[in-house]
C-alpha cells in the first residue's frame, strides 16, 4: 500500500462526470472526513476539497498507479491518497487512525485518460497490447487470459459481464484464431469480434467489440467483486448522517448498487421464519441506510459536451443513526 500526501506533479485532462451533482450530494460539512473510493485525475476530490474547511479531510483511493501520479499534482495538507482498490477501503482507514468518516464517494467503470491511452489496451479505436488492467503492475493481461481460458469460460464471461447475445459465437472465434496465432491487440480482437457481430445486430451503431471488451475489463479486474465488496464496507464506515454516493456506468453495476441500497434501507424485506430472537429481528429490521433524492443522471448539455456520461446513473444513500 502506497500513500502520496502533498506532493507535486503534472496533471492529465480529464471531465469528470457528474461533478457538481455528485458534491453537491455528499453534503459536506467544513470539518468532514470524505473518501474518493475512484480518484481517477481528481475531478471530485478538487472540488470535494474547495468546500472543506481547514480543519477537513480527504482520503482518495486508486488502483491505477498513474492516478496517483496525478493526485500527487494536489498540494494540500488535508489530502492524502492511497495506491489500493476501493475494496479495501477499510483497512486503508484503520491504517490511516481513521474510524469513521462523513461521505465516501464511488465514480465506477474507466475514466477517459484510461481509454485514451492506447498502451492500456482498454479502447478498440486505440491499436495498443490486449492489457485491460486497471493496475498494471499486478495480475493476467487480457492478452495472457484469452491466451489460456476454455471456450466455455469465455462464452460465460462474454454473457455474463458483456451482456452479449452472440457471446457463443465470439467465443468460439477467438478459440479458432488463437490456434492460428495469438491475440495480442486490440485492433485484432475488435476485427475478429467484427467478423461474428455485425453493425446492424447493434442497437444505436454500437460497435460490434463493444460488449466483448466491456466484458474483459470487468472480469479481469473484478468489478462488479470489488463493487459488493466495498458496499457493506462504506455502511460500516460512515458516520450517521453520512452519506454514500455512487455512479454507475452500465446496468450491472448499478443493478448491484440499487439492489444494497434498497434492501437496507427497508431491511423489513427480511426473509420469514429465521431463527432469531426477538431482539435480534428488531436490532436486523432497523434500516441502515436512507435513500436520499431520486436517480441522478446527466443533463442534456453535459452529454453533449462530454459524451461518455451517457450511461451514468447516480445513487444516493446517507447512514442512519442506527447503532
């Protein structure tokens, strides 16, 4: 685990989705403690920071090395930021003496600096090496993985995470290529898809790779894991009245989301007939969480201005004073 605090470096372009709403939403107070679970260039944590009084304070998270690259570009006492996945967002606050905290804030899915750095291999407009990692000083490239995983895991990966009707078909492609000769970027990957999925199988031009490799990044960087992980995490860790926000980019991520935030904040929901004592069932049945607002997402002229927000949904939940 790495920490950067009050360092200076130079900084990446970058629009952050959702800016002011998702802020605004944490309701922070001059002498909070908040978390950016999602640094990415730090489009949150700046503002984040420009409300916080003298006496707040900001933990940004990352798993990508080259956000705290960026984060280092932040000079200020009350910042400090952590090379670790938001799944961990516990034991980086006990590291850090912190016990609870007034927000935390989730941006999900892959910031803009990632898909337009074609040596990420996140993009298949880019040409660049199938890598997909999010941190990429650990774990299988997505070049090593379709190198060795069977038909049948592709398809599931492809189904499940990608949501592809053709997932069967693609599956069954990159099996056949591979034994002709290995898949090692992205321009061979999405030409190859391309030649199972065609354009007019898609719904508003998508392009045919756009699934297969959304299905790739999220499982090899378990996403939607790390995402269940750190939900029960940020309850636990807030203070009451502290809020939980979250943006969401695709329809698994955000299903994961709606479902937590649902169920505990109406935990009457509870299955009958467990075998609990009455005090147990009454201490279970008090929601820990308050959904606050409706369904957040973007205006008509930031989408324009930035169309990647598209798909961004944003939820919002604050802590009770259960005990």
């Amino acid at each position: 685990m790495v920490f950067h605090c009050n360092d200076v470096a130079d900084l990446d372009a970058h629009t952050t989705v959702l800016l002011q709403e998702a802020v605004d939403a944490l309701a922070v107070k001059l002498d909070g403690i908040y978390v950016d679970g999602t640094f990415g260039r730090g489009g949150h944590s700046r503002l984040i920071l420009e409300r916080l009084g003298e006496s707040g304070r900001l933990i940004a998270l990352d798993r990508d090395p080259t956000a705290l690259v960026a984060a280092r570009a932040i000079n200020d006492r009350r910042f400090c930021a952590v090379h670790n996945s938001f799944s961990k967002i516990r034991e980086v606050l006990r590291q850090l003496a912190v016990d609870r905290v007034d927000g935390i804030l989730l941006d999900l899915g892959v910031s803009s600096p990632q898909l337009e750095e074609a040596l990420r291999g996140f993009s298949f407009r880019l040409e660049g090496p199938l890598d997909m990692r999010m941190d990429m000083s650990r774990g299988q490239t997505a070049a090593e993985w379709l190198a060795s995983t069977s038909e049948a895991h592709l398809e599931e990966v492809i189904r499940n995470y990608g949501e592809e009707r053709f997932a069967k078909q693609i599956a069954r492609a990159i099996v056949a290529a591979r034994a002709r000769q290995p898949l090692a970027t992205t321009h061979q990957l999405a030409a190859l898809v391309a030649t199972v999925v065609h354009p007019r199988g898609r719904e508003n031009k998508q392009n045919p790779a756009t699934r297969t490799f959304q299905a790739i990044r999220i499982y090899l960087n378990q996403e939607l894991e790390n995402l269940s992980l750190v939900l029960p995490q940020c309850v636990e860790m807030l203070n009451p009245g502290g809020r939980l926000v979250v943006i969401s980019f695709h329809s698994l991520e955000d299903r994961i989301v709606k479902r937590f935030m649902r169920e505990h904040a109406n935990p009457d929901l509870m299955p009958r007939g467990l075998p609990l004592r009455a005090k147990e069932v009454q201490r279970l049945s008090r929601p820990t969480l308050r959904l606050v607002g409706k369904t957040i997402r973007p205006s008509a002229s930031e989408v324009t201005t930035n169309p990647r927000a598209r798909s961004a949904v944003m939820r919002v939940a604050e802590r009770t004073d259960t005990a």
